[in-house]
C-alpha cells in the first residue's frame, strides 16, 4: 500500500510563514505581556460585567470573535507585511498607556477599550496593515467587549424608558386592565412596577447588534449594501421585544403578584425577549428574499 504525501506549501507561503514566525519571535515578550494584561481584565468583565442582564451576550462575542479570528488566520498570513518596529511601537504605546490609566483608575470601560487597543496594535506588528484589513470584522465586532459608562447608559435609556411605559399603558389600560404609569413607574392594580434599565431597549440593541453583525457578516457579507438594510432593523426589532416584555411583566403582576414576578420567571422573561427579538431578524430576512435577491446577496 502507498501512501500519498501532503503537498508541500508553496514558497510564498513558506516565506510568509518565516516573515511571520520571525516578527513572532521579536515580539514575544509583548504577546505574553498582552496576554497576561487580558487575563485579569476578563476576570473582571465576567464578575462585573457578564454576570449581569447588561452582559450576557460578553462570552457569546468573545467565543465567536476567536472564531472569525482563527477562520480568517491564514487569509492574514498570506497577505501579511509587518511594518518597522519604531511603527508598530507607535501604536502599541498609546493604547498601553490608556489600558494603564484604566485600569489605576478603575474604570473597566477605559481598561477594556486600552487592552482591545493593544490587540490590534499587536495584529498590525505582526501582519501590519494587510493583516489589519483582513481581520477588520472580528476586531470590530470584538468591541461590543467595550462596556459603555453608567452615565451613558442613563442618558440612552431614559427616553426608551418612558416610551415604553407610556405605550404598555396605553394597552393593558386600553383593554380594562388597572394600570397606570407616573414616568417609568407603573401602578399594576396594587403593585408598583418599575421598569429599569434592562427593560428600555438599549441593552437588547447592543446583543442584538452584535448578533445581527455576526449574522449578517456569515450569511450576507457579499453583498454590504443588503447587509446594512438589514440592520437597521435591529433597533425597531429590540425595542418591539422589550415593549412585550414590559407587557408580560404587568400581566405577571397582576395576575401572580410581585413575588412571582421578580422571580426567576423575570429573568427568563428577559431571555425570551432576545429569542424573540432573533426570531424577528431571521423572519425579516427572509421576508426581504426578493429585496436580497435583486441586490445579489444571495
């Protein structure tokens, strides 16, 4: 029996291949420096972050953010070119310096914006701008790692907040249910419900954003011009999810209490928002076949 022996790699790869594993060994003692700074950073992302409704699509964007990273690898090392060490560095200094500040001052968002900073820098010393444009989706997408600031948050989500009481008022209210709202505060015959920063919208927006990027970008990157149509209805589609929620969290109330309400049953409340807030984007997407089709987007 014979056997058939691999293909070699072509030159080209194998020049690449020692252009890469050159710069690679230059670098390693800032790979492992990197390395050792995003360990205690995702520590903290997990416990503060993560384990909270504000972000639980964390681990499901970093999971698939490696992946798209591995999956276009060897596109990057073939078109690699890494730049001069005095280049690489004047990237690599900046964003250190920010991750440092962050992390003395002990604003998480500044400290998570530095250590991605410092991850493109070390992507562009080791493959330089080709390597940059090649990777250019997973490293945005890996932003939505980047917590936003409470006082952003409360500035976003207030508006949300007061649209969507008003409007699950104007039902429930509409269809003889006592329900009465003073601002985000709503009175639910003898309970008071106030609907917070998870029911506004604004972090559904972002999980569904990043869900909806990694949709589109897998199912429809060859055509951009449909993928962007498609998500700007991810803002309607969040919102349109948290109002039901809202909805089902008076009804909970009303009819079981506030006890049962605030048990898990709002938790799961919360995850079946996001289901049905996907299930929407998958409906519009096929409902807009015709549309994808004439664009060419398959």
């Amino acid at each position: 029996m014979s056997s058939v022996a691999p293909p070699s790699p072509t030159p080209q790869t194998n020049d690449l291949w020692r252009v890469f594993s050159q710069r690679f060994k230059e670098y390693w003692p800032l790979i492992l420096g990197i390395a050792a700074l995003a360990i205690p950073t995702i520590v903290s992302v997990a416990s503060e972050i993560w384990s909270t409704e504000d972000g639980a699509h964390g681990p499901i964007v970093l999971a698939s953010g490696i992946w798209l990273l591995a999956r276009l690898w060897p596109r990057m090392l073939l078109v690699a070119r890494p730049p001069a060490l005095k280049h690489a560095l004047a990237w690599m200094a900046p964003a250190l310096f920010v991750y440092v500040f962050g992390r003395l001052v002990g604003v998480l968002g500044i400290e998570v914006f530095g250590l991605m900073a410092s991850l493109y820098g070390l992507i562009f010393a080791l493959g330089g701008a080709p390597a940059v444009r090649v990777l250019w989706f997973p490293l945005v997408y890996l932003a939505f790692l980047i917590p936003l600031p409470d006082t952003v948050v409360a500035i976003l989500t207030q508006p949300m907040k007061l649209g969507i009481s008003e409007a699950a008022t104007a039902l429930l209210h509409g269809l003889g249910y006592p329900v009465a709202n003073t601002g985000v505060t709503l009175q639910v015959g003898p309970y008071q419900l106030l609907v917070a920063a998870a029911c506004s919208g604004l972090n559904a927006i972002i999980s569904l954003s990043a869900i909806g990027l990694f949709y589109v970008y897998l199912m429809h990157s060859s055509s951009w011009r449909y993928a962007l149509f498609l998500l700007f209805f991810v803002v309607p589609c969040a919102i349109f999810a948290n109002f039901v929620r809202v909805v089902v969290l008076i009804l909970l109330n009303y009819y079981a209490g506030d006890e049962v309400a605030q048990s898990f049953l709002h938790d799961l409340a919360g995850m079946m928002t996001f289901a049905l807030a996907v299930l929407m984007i998958f409906t519009i997407d096929h409902l807009l076949r015709p549309i994808r089709q004439r664009l060419g987007a398959g």
